[in-house]
C-alpha cells in the first residue's frame, strides 16, 4: 500500500514531466512506421527520423494555422454571441419565473394567498408637506462640500490577458515541457535499435522474451487506438463540417473538427459533440427545430462512428472491459486533467499489455479484459 501511494504520488506530482515523456513515446510508437518505410529505401535512421518529424511538424504548423484563422474571427463576432446569451438567459429567466407564479397559485389556495397579502405591511404614508411662509422661516442647513478623493483610473485588461497574467507559471511550465517533445520524438526515432537492444539486455532467458513482446504489444495497441480514433476523427470532422456547411453555421472549418474529434471522448463525447454547433448557431437560429435536427444527425454520426466503426477499426487491438475504461478515466483524469482523459486508455492497454505477457501478472490481464 505505501508502494502505491507513492507512485499515484509520483504521478501527481511529476505529472508535467510525465505527460511529456508519454506524449513523446506515443508519437514515437505512431511514426516509426513510417521511418521503418524510408529505411527500406536506403534512407539513413537519422535523417529518415529528420523527415518524418518535419513533415510531423509542418502539419501541425498547418493546422494550427487553419484553427487560428477561423478563431480570429471567432473573436471579433465574440459581442454579437454575448447579446445572443444574455436574451436567452432573460428569456429563460422570465420563463421561470412565470412557472415559479402558477406553480404558486396552483398549489396555495386563494385563501391563504389573500390572508398573507392582507398580512404584509402597510406601505408609510407621505409625510405631510409643511406651509411654504414656514419652510422660508426655517435657516437653510449649511451645505457640506463634498468630500474630493484622488481616483485613479486604470485602464481595464482584457479577460484572456488576465487569465494569462494569473496562470502564467503553469503555461510557461507546459510551454517548456512541450518544447522538448520534437526533440524526445526525434532521438527516440533516431536511436529506436539501440533503445530496443538495450532495453531488452536488461532481462535474461525467458524474461527477454517476455520484454520483446510486452514491448510489441504496447506498440501496436498504441497505433491502433490514436492512429484508429485519428480516422474515426477525420470521418466525423468531414460529415460534420459538411452538414454544418450545410445549415449555414458559422465557421464550419472550425466547429466541425471540434465536433468531431469530441465525439470520440467515452461517455461524455456525445453531448460536447453537441454543444459548438449550438454555440454557433445562437446568431443564426432563433427558432427550436434547427437545433433539433443538428443534434439529431450529431447523434447519428456518434452511434454509427462509436458502435460500427469503431469496434473493427479499434476494437480487435484494445481488449478492455467498459468498466475498466470508465475507472481508467477517472484515475487519469484525476491526476493529469485534460490530458489524462487522452491518454488514459492507451496507457490502460499498454498495462494489460504487460500483464498478459507476464504469467505472474496475468489474472490481473483477465481482469482488466473484455
């Protein structure tokens, strides 16, 4: 039990590293394959590794670009979708408010209601005005200056610079961390053979063996869930931005890829697939039945993509039972946020992947199976 705590501690607190080192071993596992290809045309390690993660990169680049274009425009419209919420909000508000009163005249009789208005107080009465030959007798009161105080005015920040001036520490701890992992994705691609040969120089006899297989199973379970949901996300992202076009929403090149790859998210992906479309609709629809049909076809492109595909395309590679993955979620996600929820099942997998290769280890393999 001390054993544990201290590595769920160790996790927690070593989590930035952590999360960086595993990011930089999952893109690892994901590329190798395509530097095992320029190898077999007589490209050297090094410099196939070179190309593969440039050419890694300037999609990144690429993307990243596309997103900031649309968001740019995103930002200068941000005024038109505030009034938009503040009319629901009041909208919603009134609603309420009006069941609230005929909730109250249904269940209290008029009676009662009659008896409590008869018991509020009575509202004071006006002071009576005194003569005006009364009033010019009377001195006037002596008038107090009002008191002056220095005011400095300090020009206002925007809200997003001072979520950053607040979080500045923890962004530039990630943007730190972040820098590294091109250069962790290159040297591991770079020096796969003699990582793979050293690693398995540290086991004997049967155990290598074991290592080996571990090793190659970790790998492909790996590829096959990104490089698997990384489809299942594209085939989402072109049927959603297609339909968004369709409708009219604003920025389709934007809330589409977001739509899509959300709806990859176990359990909740459904209802955050859901929400930019909504979002972006507030300018354009008024009426109910729009957002009825989008949520309506986001729905089907989730049931098709996550009870279809995403069995043959993913299924065959990660044997986890669901209760496992949702108790995997929650650990991780406790731990490491946002990015735990990513790596989570991979993670999850590659530990089952273990146990099955280590008869010591393999009930707890079956347990953790479908």
């Amino acid at each position: 039990m001390l054993a544990l705590a201290g590595i769920i501690g160790l996790l927690y607190y070593g989590r930035v590293f952590l999360i960086t080192l595993a990011t930089a071993v999952v893109i690892a596992f994901i590329l190798e394959p395509f530097v095992g290809l320029l190898i077999r045309v007589r490209v050297p390690r090094a410099l196939a590794s070179f190309v593969v993660c440039s050419f890694a990169l300037a999609v990144v680049y690429m993307l990243g670009l596309g997103i900031y274009t649309q968001a740019a425009g995103l930002m200068e419209d941000l005024p038109k979708y505030g009034e938009r919420v503040n009319q629901i909000s009041e909208q919603v508000l009134s609603k309420m408010e009006s069941m609230e009163r005929s909730a109250y005249e249904l269940l209290v009789p008029k009676r009662f209601r009659e008896q409590e208005r008869q018991a509020q107080p009575a509202a004071p009465k006006p002071k009576p005005q005194t003569s005006r030959l009364r009033r010019s007798a009377e001195p006037p009161a002596p008038a107090t200056p009002p008191a002056v105080q220095e005011v400095r005015i300090r020009p206002e920040r925007p809200p997003l610079v001072d979520f950053l001036y607040e979080n500045l520490g923890s962004f530039y701890e990630i943007l730190l961390m972040a820098s590294f992992v091109p250069f962790l994705v290159y040297f591991m691609l770079s020096w796969w053979d003699h990582l793979h040969r050293s690693f398995l120089q540290l086991f004997e006899g049967e155990g290598r063996a074991r290592a080996a297989r571990s090793l190659n199973g970790i790998a492909s379970i790996t590829r096959a869930f990104v490089v698997g949901n990384f489809i299942l996300g594209l085939l989402l992202t072109a049927a959603s931005t297609l339909v968004f076009w369709l409708f009219r929403l604003p920025y389709p090149l934007l809330i589409g890829p977001v739509s899509g790859f959300l709806s990859l998210i176990p359990y909740v992906g459904l209802p955050l697939a859901v929400l930019p479309p909504f979002l972006a609709g507030l300018t354009v629809y008024k009426a109910m039945a729009p957002y009825l049909v989008i949520g309506t076809v986001v729905a089907v492109f989730h049931l098709l993509a996550m009870n279809l595909l995403y069995p043959k395309i993913v299924g065959p590679r990660v044997h986890l039972n669901p209760l496992v993955v949702t108790v995997a979620l929650m650990f991780w996600a406790t731990l490491w946020g946002a990015a735990g929820l990513i790596l989570a099942i991979p993670l999850t997998a590659g530990l089952k992947a273990v146990c099955d290769n280590v008869e010591k280890l393999q009930p707890y393999g079956k347990l953790l199976g479908d």
